[in-house]
C-alpha cells in the first residue's frame, strides 16, 4: 500500500479554466500516462479524466517510496500556473486510497452523488490494464474501490434520485426558459450528449437537431428522438431557430466562437436571448459578452452543485463511513502481510543460527561426544533456540494488536 499514490485536481478546487490547461496536457491519454509513468519510474499507472477532475494513480513495484519529489514531477508534466500547483492534492499509502474511493464514490465529485464517475472510473483502469500498465499493486486497489462504489450506490441514499452534472445543467437551463421556449439543439453524439437529450425531454424541450463532426456521427441519436442529423458547419449555416443550445462534444478545443453564438441567437429575428449549456471539458463555446447570449458553464453549475451537497449530506456521511470500513480493513490487511513477513524474517535467521551453530558440533573440539550425546545437544539446542524465537515474535504480535484500529473504527 505504501508504494501506491495520486495526485488529483478538481473542479471543487479550482475553476474550468485551469482545469482545461492541466487536462490539455493529458488530452492524448495513451501517450500521456507512459510519458508520466516513464518519468515517475511507475510500474504501473492509472489516469481518470472526467469532465470534472484529472486523478494520476501511480505506484512502483522497486526504488523509492512516493515522495514529494514525484509531485515535482507531476507539476512540471502539467505545466500548471501557481494556483493549480497549490490545489495539486498528493497523497500516498492509505490516504491515497482514501482519496480514490472518495473519488469513486463520488463523494469528491462537482455534484454529491453524480451517477457516472463509477463507470468513468472502470473505463478508465480497463484502459489501462489493456496497455498492461495494472499489476499487483493497483489492480486490488482498484477492484476494492469499484466494490465500495458499488456498495454505496446500493446501500445509501446516494443513488435515490440520482443525479449528474448534466442533469444539474439541464435543470438550471429548465429554469432560466419560460414554457414557450423550449427549441434547442445538441452538439455531439456521445454519452454526455444523449444523457442530455434524455433529460430535454423528460423537461419538455424540442430537441430538433443533434449535429456532430459529421451529420453520420449524429444520425443514429438524431433517429432515435425524429431529430434532424447535422455537421456543425450545415447547422450553423440553416437550420430552425432555437432557445437553448447544449454543447458535450469532445472536441479538443472550441467548437463554436462567440459570434456564431451570437449569429444563432439572432435566428427567428427579434432581440431573442439563447441560453447555451456547455458540458463540455475543455469547454466547447467562447464567452460571449452580448447580452442576448447567456453561457451557463461548469462554473456555473459551482452554486448548484454546493446546494446539492448540503441536501445530501446525511448519504453523504453514510458513504464516508463504508468508505472508512473499507479502508480499515485495507490497513488490517497491509499489518497482517508485515507481520506475516516479519515472523517471517525472524524464523528464517533463527533457523538459520541455530544450523549454523550446530555445524560446530563436527568441530574437532566435540570429537569426543558420542553419537546420542550429538542427538541431545542437538535436540536441547533446537528447543532452546525455538523458544527465545517465541519472544519477538510475541512482541510482533502484540505490536500488531495495539495498532489495529478498533471495532468501532472499523
């Protein structure tokens, strides 16, 4: 456990544009985690990007514990400005543990109890165990977190009422659009996208276009809801007049600049307003200063999300202490493997003393004992030895005992 660490950075920590920065470093993410884990000296490597976070789980199987010198390291890979620096967390050991089964549970997460980190974060360990970067080390630790996440979904409050930060932005969209106004259009064709499209219906909205890349990419989401399948460029160019516009592509940079946001609100004549949801990270619209364009962002949805957490702040600490269950039962397990290994140790050099010691019975010195008298120096000299093994080792046990945390702990 003590080779394993994380270094994570979050939207509860700093805002979208710094998070952008330090996620365009990690944009192409096969490269990315072997540069990190060449220059680490990882033997294995686990990267979460999420539209929210970027967590680097790295451990070594030889050299050197995690120190503060591989957050170094990290920091210059990420190339972040003093802010992110500072909110850069760092932990090791059990505290990194602690930290990615709160991030799991999404307990860490921008909205309390968002239902998609869970499968965001298997993608991301199945990715990386298919370029074999998950061994002995991360492989359990990754497969207790999916455990804890599961057992939190089940058994807390957390998973009533699920909600994610697309179904936050969706309702605060909702809010901001009077009964009439309800043509929007989807850019992108992933999972982000269609998660909005299921919440604009439910809501009422019209989502009359979904445009992609391409209008293929979109056709198959556009089919399923008789929408109208469209690139980005042939719906900037004709299309209907809308209200809202949500924007989840994945995209590494800008999809659409502040006068195409401008152009679309001025669809249908009139001063009308387009309110334009971007899920996006890195984020897919430019501010616009024109009044008649409102952007609701990840920053945002910062207001909400802190509501959020207050309302479930009782599943919340439910969560927290299945969490501490699964960690104490990590640290009695980390304290059982030392023991073991250190009666270990201490059997193997007192075995190997006493066979040492006994060789000097060959000596010419002890010529004269007969073949019996051999026999019981040997058998006294291997009880004796045996029972002075005892002693460490009871203070090995004992040792054990007081640092195990408590039931109540447990």
């Amino acid at each position: 456990m003590e080779r394993i660490a994380i270094a994570g950075l979050s939207l509860r920590q700093v805002d979208v544009t710094t998070l952008e920065h330090a996620k365009r470093a990690a944009a192409d993410a096969g490269r990315f985690a072997r540069e990190v884990a060449d220059e680490l000296g990882a033997s294995e490597l686990v990267v979460l990007s999420t539209c929210n976070r970027l967590e680097i789980v790295f451990a070594r199987e030889e050299g050197h514990l995690p120190c503060e010198q591989d957050r170094r390291t990290l920091l210059r890979l990420l190339a972040l400005d003093a802010q992110a620096q500072a909110a850069l967390a760092f932990e090791s050991g059990l505290a990194a543990a602690s930290r990615l089964f709160r991030v799991v549970c999404s307990l860490d997460s921008l909205v309390v109890g968002e239902d998609q980190i869970l499968a965001q974060a298997r993608a991301a360990f199945a990715h990386a165990e298919a370029q074999g970067m998950c061994g002995a080390l991360l492989t359990p630790l990754f497969q207790r977190a999916f455990q804890v996440g599961k057992e939190v979904r089940t058994k807390t409050a957390l998973a009533r009422h699920p909600v994610s930060v697309v179904s936050l932005g969706m309702e605060h969209l909702a809010q901001r659009l009077g009964p009439g106004e309800r043509e929007m259009c989807v850019l992108g064709a992933g999972h982000m996208a269609r998660l909005a499209v299921v919440h604009a219906r439910e809501m009422g909205f019209r989502v009359h276009t979904i445009a992609s890349r391409s209008a293929a990419s979109a056709q198959e989401l556009a089919s399923s809801i008789g929408a109208r399948a469209a690139s980005v460029e042939e719906f900037l160019h004709e299309g209907e007049a809308l209200h809202a516009l949500v924007s989840a592509t994945s995209a590494p940079g800008l999809v659409l600049r502040a006068a195409q946001l401008l152009a679309l609100a001025e669809r249908g004549g009139g001063r009308r307003r387009l309110h334009a949801l971007d899920l996006a990270m890195p984020r897919d619209l430019e501010p616009c200063a024109d009044s008649r364009v409102e952007l609701i962002d990840l920053d945002t949805l910062r207001a909400r999300a802190e509501d959020n957490r207050k309302a479930r702040e009782a599943a919340a600490r439910e969560a927290q202490q299945l969490i501490e269950h699964k960690l104490a039962s990590l640290e009695h397990a980390a304290l059982d493997r030392r023991s073991a290994a250190t009666v270990a140790e201490v059997h193997g050099a007192t075995r190997e003393i006493v066979e040492r010691e006994l060789g000097e019975l060959c000596q010419p010195r002890f010529a004269a004992l007969s073949a019996e008298q051999r026999r019981e120096v040997e058998h006294w000299a291997r009880t004796a030895f045996g029972r002075l093994e005892h002693a460490p080792i009871r203070a090995i046990k004992r040792w054990l005992e007081e640092h195990r945390p408590s039931q109540g702990e447990a």
